[in-house]
C-alpha cells in the first residue's frame, strides 16, 4: 500500500540578505495513516521549516528546490497553482500552532474561527458550519461547546485557545495533522493533558500526525517514529522504541544525554553538545555535526555520509554508535566544600509569611471592593549559605512575584524578607542600593538582560563602577576574571551582547551577577529560553561556579527536571502558597501532596516504555484564578482526593520527615505527627 | 529597494560554531551596524548629500560670492538674471543668490538649534516620566496634554506680534512647542524599555535612578531620538516660513526664504520668476533632505532590530 504521505527530496531556500540559507535539505520520509512521526532537533535545525513545506506556506524568499515533492495519497503537491493548494490546506492537511495567543484572531469568535474552513472547504450554510464547530470544539474537550461559540480568545486560558487551534485544525477533517510544538508555551500539566487530547483524536480519526517537538520527552511518549533533524537534513530516522534504546546517530545520542532527567543522579555531571548548530548560509562541506562531534574523523569532515542503514533504522553517520550513553557524565558535581549543614545555624536568608497582593485594574464595580490577585498568601523559607533551593510551580503561581521579593525588586505587602540579620523591607535608598550586592538576579531571557547598546566590557564593570570597586585597571582586569570563569574569551569584553548566541549571552549574565561576589542569586527560569545542547552547559557552569563561590541559589523553574538537578531543596508552590517543601529527594520519591505528585506525573519523561505507562494521569483542570482563589486548600478544585473538609479548612504545613513539610488535609504519606510543623523546623534543611 | 543591495555581503555576525570570539570581530558593535544599514540606504545619501550641499552654500557660499544684503539699491531693484547677478535682484536690490545663501543661514541656524533643545528637554522629560512611573508620570504627561492643547501657530503669531521677533526668540518659542512631541515619544520608548531585563538588572546592582535613565534609557531610546530630531529640524524650517511668509518674521535687515517667497508672490504677474522659484526650490528640497534623512534613520534602526 502506498504511504499516505511522501515526501521526497524536500529542499527549501530561504534568500536573505545574508544569502541562500538551506533550511531544509533534502529531506524524505513517509507517514502511513494513523501514524505519528516526530520531528526532533534543536532550533534552526529545519522542523518547523519541513512542516510549512508540506503545506506550501513558505517564509518570503523562500522557494522549494527542484527536485522537491510531497505526494499525498498519490497525488503531486508540489508545482501546484496556489487555488489548488488552498483547498488542500486546512482541509487534507492542517496545522497546530506553537503559540494560541497569537495564532487566534483576537477579534473574531472562536466559533467564528473553527467554522471558517468548514465554510470554507466544505461550501456549506452558516448554520452547518456553527454545528460542525460546536461538535469539533466538544470533541477538543471545550466544556460546554455551545454556549462558548460566541467568546472572543482573550476569554479563555491558554490551554484552552491550545484545545480550539486543535478544533480549528480538525473542523475540516484533514488527513494529515501537523503539530508545531503544540504544548511548548503551556504548562506541564496542559501540555498533558493536550498530549493525551492529540493522541486520542488521532486514533479516534485515525489522522496521520506530524508532531514537530524539541522536547525528547513528548517524543518518547506521543510518536511511533522519529526522524531526528539536524542542520536542515534528517541525522537519523527509527521507530521510536528503537531510537530511544539503540540509536546509532552520536548527535541523537547527546542530544537525548543533554537532557537533564527527573530520574538521575543530580551528582554526576550533564554531558553537553559543544558549540552550536552550523550556519545553514554556508553549510560545511561532510558530515554537518562533525564539529561537534566527539567521534568524528577526518573522513567525516570531508564526505557527508548518506542516510542509509539496515531495513527502517536509516542513519546518516560515519562512525554510528551503539545506544544511549549512561544516565549523566562520569564527571561527579562539584559540590562546596563546606556543604549546606543541616540545620543551619544562622540562615542567610529568611523569608516569613510574605502576602504580596497586586490590584487588578478595572471591573471596579460599586459595592464589591477592590479586587486584588493574590500573588502570595503566607509565604516562608529560609535558605542556608552554599544552599540551593528550588521553586517549581505553574505558572501564575507566584515563582517570580516570590523572587522579586527575595531580591528586594519588590516589596512584600506583609512579611518580612531578613538577609543576614537585616530586614530587607527597612532598607532605603543608599543603604538598599549598598546591600544589593549581596543579592543578584540571573534573567530568563539573554536577548533583553544585557543592554543591546553596551559593550560586554562596560557591562560587566558596571556593577563595579556602581559600588566603586577598584581603579579602572582593576575593574578591566576583574573583567577578564569574570569572562574566563564564565568560560568565554578575554577579547569577548571588546563585543556587543547581540554578537554572542543565546548561550553565551547567559553566561555573561551570569558574570554580571557574580562581579559583586553576591551571596545569593535568584536564578528565574536560567536555561528556558535556551536549545537543550546549550542548557547542559549553562547548568554545569551554574553548579561550578556554586562549588567555587559558596553561593546560594534559589532557582526558579517551570522544568522540574532541571530544579532537581540543580536543588538541594525543593519548594513546591500553588496559587500563591507553598504547598510542599522538602529535599530533592522527599519531592520526587517520597511526595506528599497530591499535586506534587501531579506535576511530577505530567513532566514527560524521555523513555518510551515510562511515558507510555502513565497515559491518562496527571492532573485534569486548569490553574483558578488567582483573582478568587478557592477557599481552604487552593488546590482542592483539581485535586482527586478532595473532600468536604478540603473546602472549608486550609490545611496548614504538617512534618512529614526532617526538613519535609506538605499543607494537605489527605496527603500521600503520613505525617510524622499531626501538629503543624513549626516554621523553625521547616528552616532545618535536608 | 533589494535591486540596490550588494549581493550577499560577507556576513557580519560571528561564527556562531566557535566558543572563541575572533577579537578582530570588536570593531562591529550596533551603532556599526546601524551606520552601515544606514550608508546601504540610497535615501540616506541623497538625504545627507543634499543637506551638505545646502550647508556649505549657506555658511561657505558667503565667503565667496560676496553681497551686499544690507544697503537697499532701488536703481538695481528687479533686474532678471544675468552675469553680474545669477538669479537676478529683488525689488530691493538685493542680489537674489546671496539673499537666498542668507536666508538658508538663518533656517538652517534655526533647525538645529530647535532639534537640539528640544531633543534633549523632551528626552530627559520623557525618559524620567517614563522611568518614574505611576503617579509623577501622569503628572507629567497631564503637563504636556495642557501645552499640546494650545494651538502653536495662534500662540506664535500672538507671541511675534507682540514682540519683535529674533532669531534666537523664535528658536525659543519653537522650541517650547515641539519638546511635547519628544518627550512622548521618548516616554513611549522607554514605558517598553523599563521593562527589559537589563534595566532590573542594573537595579540589583544598586544602581541609582539617574544611572539608569543617563546609561541605559537615553542610549537605547536614541533611535527614536534621532529621527524625531531630523524631523524637527524640518518642521522647524517649515514653520518659520510659514512666519515669514505671513510678514511675521525676522525683520530686515534679517534675509529669509519665507519673506523672499512672499515679497515675490507680489511680482509674480509681472514676470519677475526668479523672485519666486528660487526660495520656494529651495525651501522644498531642504524639508524633503530632512525628511529623508529622518527615514532613512528610521529604517537603519529597524534594520538594527531585526538582525538581532
């Protein structure tokens, strides 16, 4: 039987000013009916780039190379007018969006946007087309469909919009579905929940699924086949299974090694990927990872190797290897030397009860107050020297209105914030600005943390100007310090930020947070915006630099993978409180808050047989506002084991092992004792 | 515009494969960048070319080709281009090209100097309300809502008619009415700046307000404070023509494009051309090398922001 789809030989130019950038080269696969095949690699690496190829929607500039064709069910896509074309987009195959707030129109009804390639495709009335969107908006798991038509996007959540792009792409039945990191901008939580959604339809329609990802872990549990991408061409292309367990691509291989894991030991350092992907404006002549390569030869570097193999297992490599590579280096983590002491005897930085509450503009109505978003209720921890605590969280539960606060860029409405014996909150002015130095901040996104319009020299010596450090020959010469420890170039001082990757930039972020030999440093979400490859080396050098500073951290992550790694401690939050706090370990073995457990369940994980075994678990529902938040436990309206009492209670932080403490009326392992655990006792540590 | 481009430049950007960064690479910074979109810009080049052109006529012109624009000579009042007058005399018996090197002095004095006042009131106003925030932003900008709200061509022609203009009381007086436009757009700019990471970060190292507007607002804002500059130097020319031309002007002996323009309206029936086209070329073509250069200013920055 031939395949549904076949693509052969697909070749994409996109000319820009800078040349002909080979986004996709030569690139072929299948896709049977009722498969899923995932397309995996770093950015830039030409999935999202195949994806729009199929359809046609290519980029200005952009133009398939002769010798491209995509065939489906026997038919030439390729070469065909644009009105040929339209009637298959959106109807035979259509597309998932990354991103739901921008990919609706802000000012069209959903049920307006799901009908359109009903109406469109399918030449009916108005009135069958609202049908049609109402049974594909039920069948996406929107509650009540109907009366929903008539909302505009900005009315529902993000996992929502998620679930009506779905909708909007299976209003027309299309054969082929190609989703575009469809969970990447959502939650753990609803990326599963979205997960489950897109493999259930698919066997339910028995559509084809093009599932473009990064993430190893979705791959591992959501598609039959993988081709993994590289530098615009496929590395290696298997069935899942097989891909996970015996690949024979070495980039497959780092790639799946780089990925720091829920299930490892946070002792052994991260392999990393050396260097970046290669320019595709000028693509080396051999193999394209070569470079980075730790087998590679001669030969690799001046013949390409073809994508061939044994029956369905096709690799493009000179020197394939056998396998994964053992869970984390054989390079032990570096730890300081005088480690966190277990009940430490002066913490360096005690948070208790922070309230901080921000007024929700608008929709004043008379009579019914002011309204606020309870960013934090009742918030406490304290961190010891050389300690690192994690901060994980959906978001919108208050991570980062939390890390402002421990900073001191905000100020807590009620609560005090005490660094080294000092109230943070009685600081002002000059005595604030001194007591700064202690404290430093590491940005989530390298491309807006460092000013586009100074040198990374002057970047860095800012701080030091700041406070007054040194004549300018010994600021310049700290500089240096700095660049090395960070890992980059002397020269790399001379540079402006825009001429680093993004990587490298967060590295230099992370020197300007050392120049004032801080004591603590809030990391917000330090590696989200980065590849995978780079993450690894970014979370090595945070963990070196700690061993050889004494530093404290408090990471703060949507990505538990990466706050066990790092963590010493683990704080779990909900809705503005902290729902569990306990060692990395008392987290991921020995959880006692069912939505501990929740999350922990809904982070995928990158082994076939684990992701597919927990299919249909996690937890359902979405985050409630933070405007009225349930009464009792917050979490009590998606929890499985809420009860009467769960409402009318708030359950209050009970021991549950030394430095481990839940607030759940019913939770998962008993508590030590039925008293509230004593903040000085949650201060004790792991 | 892509006919004009050179054909795939040697790519600036640093060999992203490397963790080394080649030191000869230093010399790129953005502002290089910027220059280069900029000089790539054929509008640019005309734009600047014709402003050099103007200028050197004006300030140089002077020096060697010497009139007398002081002493009234009725025996030579009209008189059509020929050898010893290029463009002919007015009806004063003003040599026309001197007058028109003259005239362009005063305008060209006078765009400047307005552009830079009120670039650098508007942007230390805009960027402190801006930065500020909250209740003394609002403030601020109700200050400007109240300045904008009285008509600027009223209040001018109140002001000349009261008073006997000069240039510098002109610049002034401009000056007071455009900063309102700067100081918005700044704040504009930097209500989205402040919010930019780098911005907090110089908070965490202690840094003072003032350091944050001087070091890293105003520097990042001088996009939109250049072209707001260029264009100001225009409208500036524009408006004090506009003052001439009503007769409200600078008063003789004082030479400007406006008066010219207007006193040769009068004569234009009977034949006298070169009173008019003159003053009125030139006054055009001026604006419009602003014009293009504030575009082209424009666009280099956006050029800046997309090869990020």
């Amino acid at each position: 039987m031939a395949p549904l789809l076949e693509v052969r030989n697909l070749t994409t130019h996109i000319r820009t000013r800078r040349g002909v950038v080979r986004a996709v080269d030569d690139v072929s696969f299948t896709l049977e009916a009722g498969e899923t095949l995932g397309l995996v690699g770093e950015s830039g690496c030409g999935k999202s780039m195949t994806g729009l190829s199929l359809m046609g929607l290519l980029p200005p500039g952009g133009s398939l190379v002769g010798g491209s064709s995509v065939t489906l069910d026997g038919r030439e896509l390729v070469g065909l007018p644009e009105r040929e074309l339209r009637r298959v987009r959106g109807n035979d195959i259509a597309m998932v969006f990354q991103d739901p707030m921008t990919a609706l129109d802000p000012t069209k009804t959903i049920g307006h946007q799901v009908a359109e390639p009903v109406l469109l495709h399918r030449g009916c009335t108005r009135a069958e087309a609202a049908d049609r969107a109402t049974e594909v908006l039920g069948l996406v798991g929107l509650p009540h469909p109907r009366e929903r038509l008539n909302d505009y996007p900005h009315q529902l959540s993000g996992g929502m919009r998620q679930r009506v792009l779905i909708a909007m792409a299976l209003a027309a039945e299309p054969r082929v579905l190609i989703a575009d990191e469809p969970t990447t901008a959502l939650d753990v939580t609803i990326q599963a929940q979205i997960l489950a959604l897109l493999a259930d339809l698919r066997t339910r329609l028995s559509m084809a699924m093009i599932l473009i990802t990064h993430d190893m872990g979705v791959t591992a549990g959501h598609t039959d086949r993988v081709n993994v991408m590289y530098a615009g061409r496929i590395a290696e292309s298997t069935g899942t299974d097989r891909l996970f367990r015996g690949m024979r691509h070495p980039y497959t291989q780092s790639l799946l090694a780089s990925v720091p894991r829920l299930d490892q030991d946070p002792d052994r350092q991260l392999p990393t990927i050396p260097g970046l992907p290669p320019d595709l404006t000028a693509a080396p002549a051999g193999c394209r990872f070569a470079e980075r390569c730790r087998y590679a030869t001669d030969r690799c570097r001046a013949e390409e190797p073809e994508l061939t193999g044994p029956d369905s297992h096709r690799y493009a490599c000179w020197h394939p290897t056998s396998g994964p590579l053992p869970l984390g280096s054989a390079v032990v983590v570096p730890r300081p030397a005088a480690a966190p002491v277990a009940v430490p005897d002066r913490p360096l930085l005690e948070a208790r009860d922070l309230v901080r509450e921000f007024p929700v503009r608008g929709n004043r109505l008379p009579g019914r107050g002011r309204r606020v978003v309870h960013a934090l209720s009742g918030v406490s921890l304290t961190l010891g020297p050389g300690e690192t605590f994690g901060l994980v969280g959906e978001s919108g539960c208050g991570k980062t209105s939390l890390g402002r606060l421990l900073v001191g860029l905000d100020r807590p409405d009620a609560g005090t914030v005490t660094l080294d014996g000092t109230d943070l909150g009685r600081l002002r002015g000059r005595e604030l600005r001194r007591r700064r130095r202690d404290l430093q901040m590491m940005f989530q996104d390298p491309f807006s943390s460092l000013d586009p319009r100074m040198r990374v020299g002057s970047i860095l010596r800012e701080p030091l100007q700041i406070h007054g450090l040194g004549s300018a020959r010994q600021q310049r010469a700290r500089v240096a310090e700095l660049l090395a420890e960070v890992g980059l170039p002397t020269q790399g001082a001379e540079l402006y930020p825009h001429e680093f990757s993004g990587g490298q930039r967060q590295r230099i972020g992370l020197a300007r947070a050392l120049a004032l030999t801080p004591k603590l440093i809030v990391a917000d979400e330090p590696v989200s915006a980065l590849d995978v490859s780079v993450r690894a080396q970014v979370l090595n050098l945070m963990n070196r630099l700690q061993a050889s500073h004494g530093l404290s951290y408090v990471v703060i992550s949507h990505d538990l993978a990466v706050v066990r790694y790092l963590a010493d401690r683990i704080g779990v939050m909900y809705l503005g409180r902290l729902v569990e706090v306990g060692s990395a370990d008392d987290i991921h073995l020995r959880a006692a808050h069912p939505y501990t457990a929740g999350l922990l369940k809904a982070v995928p994980v990158p082994d076939p047989d684990l992701e597919r075994a927990k299919r249909g678990s996690g937890i359902s529902g979405e985050l409630p506002s933070p405007v009225d938040p349930p009464s009792g436990c917050r979490f009590r309206t998606r929890c499985p084991l809420a009860r009467e009492r769960c409402a009318d209670e708030q359950p209050v932080l009970r021991l549950f092992g030394a430095g481990h403490t839940a607030a759940c009326h019913f939770p998962l392992q008993p508590p030590l004792s039925d008293t509230p655990a004593v903040a000085a006792t949650d201060a004790s540590g792991g | 515009m892509s006919t004009l481009e050179p054909l795939a430049p040697p790519d600036p950007a640093p060999d992203p494969r490397s963790e080394t960064v080649d030191a000869s690479t230093a010399a790129r910074g953005s502002g290089r960048l910027s220059v280069r979109a900029f000089v790539r810009n054929r509008r640019a080049l005309v734009g600047l070319g014709i402003v050099a052109v103007i200028a050197a006529f004006c300030f140089v012109g002077p020096l060697l080709y010497r009139t007398d624009q002081v002493t009234v000579r009725l025996d030579l009042a009209d008189l059509s281009p020929g050898s010893a007058y290029p463009l002919g005399t007015d009806a004063s018996g003003y040599d026309v090209l001197g007058r028109l090197m003259a005239g362009g002095r005063s305008s060209l004095e006078l765009g400047f100097a307005v552009a830079f006042t009120t670039s650098v009131i508007g942007t230390l106003y805009g960027a402190v309300a801006g930065y500020l925030g909250g209740l003394v932003d609002a403030v601020m900008m109700r200050v400007i809502d109240t300045f904008l709200a009285v008509p600027g061509i009223v209040l001018l022609l109140m002001m000349v008619s009261m008073f006997t203009p000069t240039l510098w009381g002109i610049v002034l007086l401009l000056s007071l009415l455009s900063w309102l436009g700067a100081a918005r757009l700044v704040r504009g700019e930097v209500l989205t700046l402040r919010t930019r990471e780098f911005v907090q970060a110089a908070r965490m190292m202690g840094g003072t307000g003032g350091r944050i507007v001087l070091r890293h607002l105003v520097p990042n804002a001088a996009g939109v404070i250049i072209v707001s500059g260029t264009f100001t130097i225009a409208d500036s020319i524009l408006t004090l023509s506009a003052l001439s031309f009503l007769g409200l002007g600078l008063p003789p002996p004082h030479a400007d494009w406006g008066t010219m323009l207007s006193a040769g309206l009068n004569s234009l029936y009977d034949g006298y051309w070169w009173l008019v086209y003159p003053p009125a070329g030139i006054l055009i073509v001026t604006v419009v090398a602003f014009n293009l250069i504030g575009d082209a200013v424009h666009d280099a920055l956006d050029v800046r922001l997309q090869r990020r």
